[in-house]
C-alpha cells in the first residue's frame, strides 16, 4: 500500500521528535542496501515451544507419558472420570450435539453487537444450525459471554451458567473476557471469565470479527465431537506446526 | 511430571457455607435481601393487593444490554418500577484519569460501543480546546464524514432493535446488512469495525483511500433507495404503529427539565441539535435540516422512530456534502508525542446518535488529566423511563425502552 | 398509516416475498472468504520493509500493549545485549495450568514457565521494600539492584516486576535505556554491540535473503 | 449325534449359526404356519371383525402419532428456511443436502439433554404438562379427513368434538406456566388462558354460518360439499367466514402476531420459560403441530379439503371422453403380457440410454446404462403414482390436501417473518370488538340469505 501524505508526514515529524539533537539518529538505508537482522546465539533463553523454535526433539515428554497413562483412557475434561465406556451411540449423539448448538441470547457489552452480526445476514451462523438464539438458559446450549464481565455482573452470569442444563458449553467472547482485555487495570471487572466459570473456546479480538465467532464455534463443535474415543488423535491445546 | 487431577468443583458438604443447601433454596428471596434503606424503597419494596415483582434483568432479551429493572405489576400492568444500574461498570472514567491524553482516545472507544467514533470526538475536541491546536480542515470534514456514517449505522440498528422488542425477526437483519456495509467501510479506512481509534488530538489516524471511497460510492448509489425500502417493512405496519402511538408520550416541559437531548428531544418538538445549537467542526458550513417531530403535547414512540429515519436522510446529505466540499490537505496537526498541555479545563459536547455526548477534562499540567468526566446521553434518557413506563402495560416497557434507544456501556460507564 | 386497513401489512408482506426470491446476502464463510479491507488492523503478521527487512525492532511495546497479552515473542534487543522473551506464560503460566487442568484435565502443550538460574533474591525485595514497591522509583531501585549484585541478573528483573506490579517488558525497558545499568557480570567482556562478531553468519543469511528477493534459488 | 457334532465342526463360524437357523426355520416355519391358518388366523379375525372399531382407533392413532412428528419436522426446517430465505440468508445447510436434517437434529438433540425440573416446580403437573399440550394437539388430528375415508373417527359431530378439544391445548399451556414456579411462566400461562379462550369464541362463531350452509356437523361431510370446481369451495360463499376462521386460528396456534405466550421479548420464553430436555421437546413439537393442524382445518373448511381445483370428470364429459385408463386392459394381452414384462424393461432401458450414450463424448455405456435403468425406474414409479392417484381416490385427495394444508403453512411462516407481535390488549380488545361481531355479522347475512334464498325456491 502506497503511504499516504499524512502518514509521512507523522514519520518523519516522529523522527525529529525522537532526536531533537542530531541527524545521528536518523537511520538513511541506500537503495539496493539491505539492512541486516541481528542473529545472537541463543544462551540463555529457553524456548516456548522447543518443537516449533528448534529442530531438535522435544524435551517436554510429560505430555507423552500422560497420553500413555490410564488417565487418558477416560474423559476427565469436565464430568470428571467417565464410569461408561463410550460407543458408538456416543458418536452418533456427539456429532448431533455438534450440529445444533443453540446459544443463549447473552450479550454483557460491546462484543454482543459483532455476535449479533454473526447470526445476521451477512455471516450466517445459522448455516451451522447455531440459529435459536434461546432467550430461556434452560433451553441453551452455548453460553456466548459477548463483552466485559463486571464484578457486579459476575453473579448473575455464573447463574445463568448453573441454569443451563448438561451438556453445555463456554465460548469467551473478545479480549474481556478472556483476560479482562482494555479493562483489565480497572477496579470493577474480571479479568477473564475463566476465574469465574469454565472455559471452552477462546476468541480473541476486540471485538474479534463475526468469522472469529463462527470460527470459535466451529472449533466449539470439534470439541463436541472429539470429546470421547478420540483423545489419542486429537489432542487439545494450542496446534503450532512444527515449522513456524 | 503428571500433575494429579483436580475435580473442578469441589465436592459438595454440608458444612461448607458457600453451598446452598436444597431446603434453603426453596424458600423466596427477599427483594432486596436487605431492609429499605430510604423512604422510597420502602414505598417501592411494599407490595399492594394483587401485586407482585417481576425481575427483569440484568440478563433479558430486551434490557438493551445489562440493565435490571425490577417491575412492580399488577396483572400485565406495570404499577412501580425500578431501574438498577452498574453490571457494566468499568470504571471508564478513571481509567482516563490514569491514562496519558493519546491512550485516553482508546480507552473511551468502547464507552456506547454503537457509536464509537462519537466517543472519540468528544474527548479529542476537548483536548484540542486545552492544547490550542488548530485541526486541518480535511480531517474535519474526514470526522464529520465517518461520523455521520456511523450515525446511519447507529439509527439502522436502533430501527432493527425497535422492531425486534415489538416481536418482529426480519427487520433487523436487514438493519444488519446495511450496517456490516457501513463498518466495513470504515474498518478499510480506520482498521477496525468497531472500536475504530481512528481520531487523534489534532486530526485523524490516516487519510480516506482508495478503497474506502470504492465502497462508499457504491453504498451512496443505493443508500436511499434501500434506506425506504427497509424501513417500508414497518413504517405503514398497522401492528407496529398502533404499538407505539401514544405510548411513552414525553412533553416539551418534562425533556426540558429532565435535560434530554438528541432524536429525543426533537421528537419532542425542540430543535436542539449540538450540531446547530454550539456549532462544531466544519457543520455550520454544511446545509442540513435538523428533523422535529411531535406535537405541542410533545412526541411519543412513534415520533422517536420516525425521527430517526429523518435523520438517516439528513445525513445522507451531509456525506454528499462533505464527500464534493471536502479539501485537499494535511490529516494531522504538527504535535509533540509527548503532550503536557497547559494547566486548565475545557468542556467539548458532541452530537452523538443519541444526544449530547460531552467530556469535561481538567488538566494539571502533567501528561494525564486530573479530572476526566464524561456526560452520556443514555444516562439522561434513562431517567425517563420510570416516568414513562409506569401505569403502561409490561410490552410497552420494551416500546418505550427501545425507542429511548439507550445503550448501557454509556449508561454505566 | 395507509388509507386502507390492512394495506401496511399487505406491504410489509409483499416486500418479505420480494426479498425471499432475492439472492442471498450471506458470504459463504469458510469456504468463500469476506472482503476484509487491507486497513484491518484485526490481522496478526509480521511485516517487511522496502528492503526486505522485518520491521519488528523487538522493542516489546506491542507485547506490552496487547490487551489480551497473546502476543508471545521472543528476541534480541535494538542494542544486540540481550535476550528477552515476553509473553502469556511467564504472566500467566499458573493460572494457564489450572485452567488447562480443570479444562482438559492434561497440563498445558507449551510448559513454557521456565525459570532463569536460581539465585538469592532476597535484596530484591528488601530494595522494592525501601521504595515502598513504586514503580516510579524504577530507576533507583534498578541502581541499587546493580549495586548489591554488580549487575542485572534476569531472576532480579522478573522479581522486581512481580515485587512492584510493572510490566516486565516496562522493567526491562527502563534497564536496557540506560547506559550505566548493565545486564552482564562485571568479569564478563560486555556483549559486542550487534552483529560485530557474526559477518560470516550474517553473510550466508544476507546472499539467501538476496537471492530470494530476487526470486533465483541461492547457489 | 456325533457325526453331527463332527460335521458342524468343520463349519465355518458365520456356518455355525446359519445351518442351525437354517433347520429350525425349516422346521419350525411350517409348524407355525399351519397353527396360523387353522387355529389363531381365525380367531385373530373373528376378533377383529367383533372389534372393528377398536381396532381402526389403534391403527388411526398409530397412523397419526407416526405422522404428526415428521409433519412437526418438516415444518421446522420450512421455519428455518423459509425465514432466514426471507432474511436473506441461506438458513442451515450443513447436515445433508440443503440442511434438510437440521430439524431432526435438533430434536434429537433436545432429546439428549439434562430433564430438568426446578426445585419448587409442582413435579407432577410439571411433567405432565407438556404431554397433555401434545396430546390435545395429536387428539385433534382424529377428525381431520386427509382424504377420502382417510380419517382417524369418521364422527357426525366431527367439529365440536375439534373445538371441544382442540380448547384443551389451554389447560395444558396453563398447567405449564403455573407449575414452573416462575414468573414469567405464570404470566405466559395466564396469557395464554386469556387469548386462547377469547379467541375461541370468534373461531367457532365464524364456522356456524358454514354449518348453516352445509346442514351438517360431520367434516367429512362439509368436505365432500365441496367437490367440483374451484368456486365450489366453500371460501366463496362465506369469505368473511374464512378470514375471520384464519385470524383467530394464527391467534389459536399461538403465532405471530398473536405470539404473545411465548414472546421472547416480553416474558422470556412464556410457559416454556423452565422447560428444558425433551419436555421443551414436548411443546416445541406441539406448537408446530398445532400449526399443521390450524392448516389442515382451514383448508377442509373453506378451501375445498381434499378436492382438486378442476373437476376432472367435467373436462372429460366437455371433450366426450371417458377416462383413458378404462381403455387399458392388460389381462387381454394374454400371453403377451408375460413376453412385455419380460422384453420392455430391457428395451426401454436401451431406449432411455442410447440419446445419453449418443450425446454425451466421455460417458463409458454401463455409466449411460445405469443412468437409463434409473431413468426406466422413475418412469415406472411416475406411471405407477399417476396410477394410483387416477384410480384410488383417496392418494388424490392427500396429495391435494397435503399441496393446500403446506401452502397454509407457509403463509403461517411467512407471518412470522413479516410481522411484529401485538400487544395484549389490542389483541383481546380486537377479539372482542371486532372478530366477534363480524363473526356474528357474518352468522346473521349467511342465515338470512339462505332464508331468502329458501323462500324463493332456490337451493
């Protein structure tokens, strides 16, 4: 995109801002020069993810040894440990379950017009039968916390969680209410919904686009249908592939 | 490294206090858990023959967000109500007060999150008074530009709320459309659909480009046409407007003293406009007409709606203006990063979608103000609904509370 | 209101008739994508200057202004002294393990929380003490960090922002802007500044960036 | 016995159970059916022909509690569909071509869910609630013809056994909003209670003078008056009848505009408020039902029930033809017949794939067979069906009445697409200030008409 007057304007008016002394701070590249990045050998720094930084082998193994412990044979995700052994009728009703997730009409602030927005028109959340948006939380599945959790608020939303009947689901809509986002040094809010209830999606943004939603949802929907049988294969956590 | 499993919830005793134990649960809960502090509560939390509270919120499909009314009825006739406030209170105020003057622009964004770019202005403006800076004329007609297509936004989602508390499913979804198209628009010049952070003290944050102005002139070339095609679904409904005729009447005297402004006032039959009434920007060298509706008794719902059809027309003109009379030129000021304006307090008021929107700042001399306050007009508004609500039936509540159009980011603040 | 009773309704139902013979608004979302402006700001990339160059200069502002704080980076100061890594786990590595726990009932994929060297941060917190844990005060407590160990030693850092409240990026900002606090022991040569030591490394990089730039395979 | 033993050792396993299966049926088969054919067969229809009429109940209510749940689907996926289409959206299509199983899904899924009943909810009147509103809806369908000699209890006093019953759906929705222990329900139920017996009395004022009309009670009855021509319905004659049925049916089906019960804006979801599970299930199926049933009433009363809008056998009187169908005698072929079976379905097939084969450059000939046997099927099934509908009135008449009764339906959904809901005021003041004396304006015209029309000889 070609930079617009404005903008150059501010870039160099910043340069002069930041070095009222001299022209030494100001870096002139020559055309055809190509700046050099810095490359320090990496002593001291352990990496986040030693898979996706290195190529080496992993040196975390506990998350192999726990898929194979006994603990990952059962679904100890929210129910705790399951007492049946799960069938094919499981799946069958998984993958129902994932087809019709009916969210409660819940919006706390400003996320709840871009959730809105999802279900209208132009992103059609309905395509994936997430359409009744119930207004009744005996009746819902989902519960979208669309916008900032106040501590005021907290009670009510925790209730409205314990209202719905099982199954049911979390999706943290927006920077708020994942961590508290904007508003996170204020004194009246949460920071993160996960200290008050459980969490299944994520979405972040602020607010995250109606796609992120529907995203989130869709990835809501996996989860249903991976829940049970399928824990080996589909790991849950954050999928970094290896060559980022 | 396996760290044992924890159960989420601990298992429940009879000892722990914090679990509530079946028998207690049955019992009613006192409302409110607490003896009536003043006189009027222990008016309002006194229940007459046939009486009984209905508590409406902080969770309701129609609250507009999180307001909590606790409705006093009588069969389906409200009798008392009371409006409880604060489950979105984010301490934006202070938040301000503890931010530098840049930070503050984004801090306020999500104030009434429908109208963010108001929510900008206001500050900016104010800030601008206390640094004396001159802003380009190009970026003032950029605000007024973005500004009045945010307001046709905000009118479209009110018209889709209105019909959507009365029970009618389709109209918002076309409001919908039209507003995506709108804040798509602004995202291509702003970088956001939402909270946009596009003004700055002494400017804008970019100038328009190339695909902002694509996709307004395709917008602009079917805006009326759409515009009276959408509302067409509800203007003449007999359904609708037996609904909200005569319903939540507010006359001239009682907007006056209860200092409403915006639509609502003017559908209460004064033509207060901030935009006319303490000239901004560049809007006195913009041909607009400022809508009044209602009669000498003052406007009720219908007039409020209606009104803010006018407005989406009005501002339909702006834009024309703005987008043949807009200047070549700078989109910011020349500025220090740093500001440290002067000590002193300035006071900047906007019209936003849905009134005066004001900000009042006192400056110390430091890089932070002192004093950041913020006037809403959702907040005035709301004091009228216990005045308007009472004696009506409990589905004129909705219709009365959705043609206020409040918005309770700005209610709470 | 129309003249005739029952004429609005017919309207509002002729045009819902209308519209359900139109075609679709909907964007087919995933499989066909929305128009999104190349403005938006919603999107996450690293972006490359004219000369090919990546413009992050690894000064952790955006890390530190993140409201949700997801931006998890890792890298070398504008100075080539040190390395710094900022982001979620070392904010929130506790309460990530205890969500994934109760959540999955597995700890989390990227035990990140890794700790520097053990070591006696007990002046630390005497110092922060003194100053009455104010994060103004950052540059004196920095001084007499120095003072009591004779240099920075990360684990300080990090205590000192735990101690005080201030964000660790904003810690290390302070320190790594002034030149009489240093990061390494006195006995150890200070660090050369960037790049001096690695043309030969650099070298290979620059002709591979090159090449690629221009399009042709590196020889 | 061991040579028996040795032998089915050697059996595989799949052998190993077949060959014993194999001898008991051969065995057994014969056994049975010879006790059939002497002993139970006849006293089985010794039983049944002393009990005729117990035994179509059971086969009628089997038939209708078979039909109502996929008829309740069906009109769940056109809600969906045909409200986001009028919303401009595409609506669900994820779970089969064109999300024809969201419906499905969700009720399935609304199966699976946690039963939940509040802990202050009256349990019993709680549970039974949402059954009794189910029941009434299902118990009115015993009355409505879906064709000729198809209905459930051909009764003379066919419509005030409807609206006897079909008045019961309200003691069921009020049972539900008090038994809920919540609010909103009791003010769901109590709206309900309200509109349902308000709107009762314009709905069965505005069917008398059709009554008068037709001289009868019985709907079968009613239904046949109405065969013929299209102007033969009865809507004609009685048009104000009809709207006046129509509007205080959508208020009786609890629609929008007349959704005040479960206004979702209003009072959270009405009577269902507390429901959740398959007892949500229960009134969710119900209120479509009732849709379905709203329908199906208008169309038999006033649009012609089951009868085609042409009178088939005038148009073939006009042109002086008798029905073609009279001329096809297959058993005259004789022996033919037998070579036709066997040579046509071949022939055909060729026939049907060879243009496919011709114009089509990349299709291998079995991709072009197969297309021309499946082609041959459908032509086979289309015969078969105009068939039937020629020579069995009754699939005729469920086609149209089926054609006419989903047209209703849609009007219904189209409805709620367009609309905003009334208030509960108007709503009772138009009950009462203007269907009922319309109903009643309507009563007094058609009564002197026919008293008018009697005295100067005119039938």
């Amino acid at each position: 995109m070609a930079m617009t007057p404005g903008g150059a304007e501010t870039a160099a008016q910043a340069a002069e801002d930041s070095a009222p002394g001299g022209e030494a701070a100001l870096v002139k590249a020559a055309p055809g020069d190509v700046s050099s990045p810095i490359i320090v050998p990496n002593t001291l720094w352990t990496s986040a993810r030693p898979n996706s930084y290195e190529s080496t082998a992993a040196r975390f193994t506990h998350l192999r040894e726990l898929e194979h412990s006994d603990l990952m044979l059962s679904d100890t995700a929210r129910w705790g440990q399951l007492e049946v052994i799960p069938t094919k009728a499981d799946l069958i009703i998984d993958l129902i379950r994932m087809n019709s997730l009916w969210p409660l009409l819940s919006g706390l602030a400003c996320c709840a017009i871009e959730m809105m927005s999802a279900a209208t028109s132009k992103n059609d959340m309905d395509r994936w039968g997430m359409f009744p948006f119930r207004a009744s939380p005996r009746q819902a599945d989902v519960l979208i916390v669309a916008g900032t959790l106040t501590t005021k608020m907290a009670g009510p939303l925790v209730r409205l969680w314990e209202q719905m009947p099982e199954p049911k689901w979390c999706v943290a809509m927006g920077d708020c209410t994942c961590s508290g986002g904007r508003y996170k040094r204020s004194y009246s809010t949460i920071e993160g919904i996960d200290r008050v209830m459980p969490v299944d999606v994520y979405v972040p943004g602020c607010p995250p686009r109606p796609e992120g939603l529907i995203y989130g949802m869709m990835k809501l929907g996996q989860l249903v249908k991976e829940r049970r049988g399928h824990w080996p294969e589909h790991p849950i956590g954050p999928n970094v592939p290896q060559d980022v | 490294m396996t760290a044992p499993v924890q159960p989420h919830y601990p298992h429940p005793s009879a000892d722990d206090p914090r679990i509530m134990l079946d028998a207690q649960i049955g019992q009613y809960e006192q409302v409110p858990p607490y003896p009536p502090r003043t006189e009027r509560e222990a008016e309002f939390y006194t229940l007459g023959d046939g009486e009984m509270f209905l508590n409406m919120g902080p969770q309701h499909p129609s609250t507009h967000g999180v307001l909590r009314v606790v409705l006093k009825i009588n069969g389906e006739k409200v009798v008392d109500l009371d409006p409880v406030l604060g489950y979105l209170h984010r301490g934006v105020e202070k938040l301000c007060e503890n931010s530098d003057y840049h930070h503050i622009i984004s801090q306020i964004d999500p104030l009434e999150y429908v109208s963010s770019l108001f929510m900008e202005w206001a500050p900016v403006m104010a800030f601008e008074k206390l640094m004396d800076v001159q802003v380009p004329r190009r970026a003032e007609y950029i605000r007024v530009l973005t500004g009045e297509l945010l307001r046709i936004a905000s009118h479209a989602l009110f018209q889709g709320w209105m019909a959507l508390d009365l029970g009618g499913l389709t109209p918002i979804l076309y409001s919908f459309i039209e507003r995506d198209e709108i804040v798509e628009m602004l995202a291509a010049v702003t970088g956001q659909r939402m909270l946009f952070n596009y003004f700055r003290i002494g400017g804008v944050n970019g100038d328009l480009n190339h695909e902002f102005m694509s996709r307004l002139g395709d917008w602009m070339s079917r805006a009326a046409v759409q515009h009276e095609a959408n509302i067409g679904l509800l203007n003449e409904n007999e359904i609708f407007v037996r609904r909200m005729r005569d319903i939540g009447r507010v006359d001239r005297d009682t907007a006056l003293r209860m200092g409403v402004t915006g639509p609502n006032i003017r559908a209460a039959g004064i033509p207060f406009d901030v935009r006319r009434a303490h000239p901004y920007s560049v809007y006195p060298e913009l041909e607009f007409n400022v809508p009044v509706r209602g009669s000498n008794g003052g406007g009720d719902s219908l007039d409020r709606y209606l009104l803010r059809l006018d407005e989406v027309r009005e501002s339909i003109r702006i834009i024309d203006q703005c987008l043949h009379e807009m200047p070549d030129g700078p989109v910011m000021a020349r500025l220090p990063r740093l500001m440290r304006p002067r000590p002193g307090r300035a006071w900047a008021a906007v019209e936003s979608p849905r009134g005066l929107f004001g900000t009042y700042v006192i400056s110390d001399g430091t890089d932070q103000p002192f004093r950041f306050r913020i006037h809403d007009p959702s907040f005035v508004h709301l004091q009228l609904v216990g005045m308007l609500m009472k004696d009506n039936l409990i589905a004129d509540t909705m219709a009365v509370m959705a043609s206020l159009d409040p918005v309770m980011g700005g209610i709470d603040k | 209101m129309t003249t005739v009773p029952g004429m609005g309704l017919v309207h509002g139902m002729g045009l819902t008739l209308r519209r359900f013979f139109a075609p679709k608004a909907t964007i087919m979302w995933p499989e066909q994508n929305a128009d999104v402006a190349p403005r938006f700001r919603g999107r996450l990339q690293l972006l490359y200057d004219e000369y090919g160059t990546l413009k992050c200069e690894t000064c952790f502002q955006c890390a530190q202004a993140c409201p949700i704080e997801c931006i998890d980076m890792g890298g070398v100061d504008t100075r080539g002294r040190f390395h710094v890594h900022w982001g979620p786990p070392e904010t929130y590595g506790e309460r990530r393990e205890e969500s994934a726990m109760r959540r999955a009932g597995r700890p989390v994929a990227d035990a990140a929380f890794t700790r520097f060297d053990p070591m006696d941060v007990t002046p630390v917190t005497a110092i922060a003490e003194a100053h009455d844990f104010e994060p103004k005060d950052l540059l004196p407590m920095l001084e007499d960090i120095q003072a009591a160990y004779g240099y920075l030693p990360v684990a300080a850092l990090k205590h000192l922002s735990r101690q005080t409240g201030a964000w660790y990026a904003f810690v290390y900002g302070a320190a790594s802007s002034f030149k009489h606090l240093r990061f390494e022991p006195p006995t150890m040569p200070a660090a050369a500044p960037a790049g001096e030591g690695l043309r030969s490394a650099e070298a290979g990089y620059v002709s591979a960036l090159g090449a690629a730039l221009s399009g042709k395979a590196p020889a | 016995m061991t040579a028996i033993t040795r032998s089915l050792g050697n059996v595989s396993t799949v052998g190993k159970v077949v060959i014993p299966l194999l001898v008991l049926i051969l065995v057994v088969g014969p056994l049975v059916t010879v006790l059939l054919a002497t002993v139970i067969g006849p006293w089985v229809v010794g039983v049944a022909n002393s009990n005729l009429g117990i035994l179509r109940f059971v086969v009628a209510i089997t038939g209708i509690l078979l039909f109502s749940i996929p008829a309740a689907f069906i009109i769940i996926y056109m809600e969906l569909k045909v409200i986001a289409y009028m919303n401009l959206r595409v609506g669900p299509n994820r779970v089969l071509p064109a999300g024809a199983a969201h419906s499905v899904i969700a009720g399935l899924k609304v199966l699976t869910k946690e039963d939940f009943s509040p802990t202050s909810a009256d349990k019993t009147v709680f549970t039974w609630a949402p059954v009794m509103v189910f029941l009434t809806a299902v118990m009115t369908f015993m009355v409505i013809p879906f064709g000729p000699g198809l209905v459930g209890a051909p009764l003379n006093i066919g419509l005030l056994y409807l609206f006897a019953v079909g008045g019961m759906t309200v003691v069921g929705l009020l049972l539900a909003g008090w038994s809920s222990f919540n609010k909103y329900s009791l003010l769901g139920g109590l709206r309900s209670a309200a509109q349902v017996v308000s709107y009762e009395i314009p709905l069965t004022l505005s069917v008398v003078g059709l009554i008068l009309l037709a001289g009868t009670l019985s709907i079968d009855s009613i239904a046949r008056q109405q065969a013929g021509w299209v102007w033969d319905w009865f809507v004609f004659r009685q048009p104000l009848g009809a709207l006046i049925f129509f509007i205080a049916g959508v208020a009786e089906a609890n629609r929008t505009p007349f959704d005040l019960t479960e206004a979702d804006s209003e009072i959270v979801a009405g009577f269902a408020t507390e429901y959740s599970g398959m007892r949500f299930g229960f009134l969710f199926f119900a209120e479509y039902v009732n849709v379905f049933i709203m329908s199906a009433l208008i169309v038999t009363m006033f649009f012609g029930a089951w009868n085609a809008p042409v009178d088939i056998n005038a148009v073939l009187g006009f042109f002086h033809l008798a029905p073609f169908w009279v001329y096809l005698q297959p058993g005259e072929l004789g022996l033919g017949l037998l070579l036709v079976i066997a040579v046509a379905p071949l022939l055909v097939t060729l026939a049907l794939s060879a243009p496919v084969y011709l114009l089509r450059d990349s299709m291998p000939a079995w991709k072009a067979l197969v297309v021309g046997f499946i082609l041959f099927n459908l032509l086979v099934i289309g015969a078969l069906g105009l068939a039937a509908y020629i020579d069995w009135d009754w699939v005729a008449g469920l086609v149209w009445f089926m054609l006419k009764a989903f047209i209703f339906v849609f009007v219904f959904v189209w409805m709620r697409g367009t609309f905003p809901r009334v208030r509960i005021d108007q709503l009772m003041g138009f009950a009462w200030k203007w269907l009922l004396p319309a109903a009643l304006l309507n009563l007094f015209i058609t009564a002197f008409a026919i008293v008018i029309l009697k005295s100067a000889g005119i039938h």
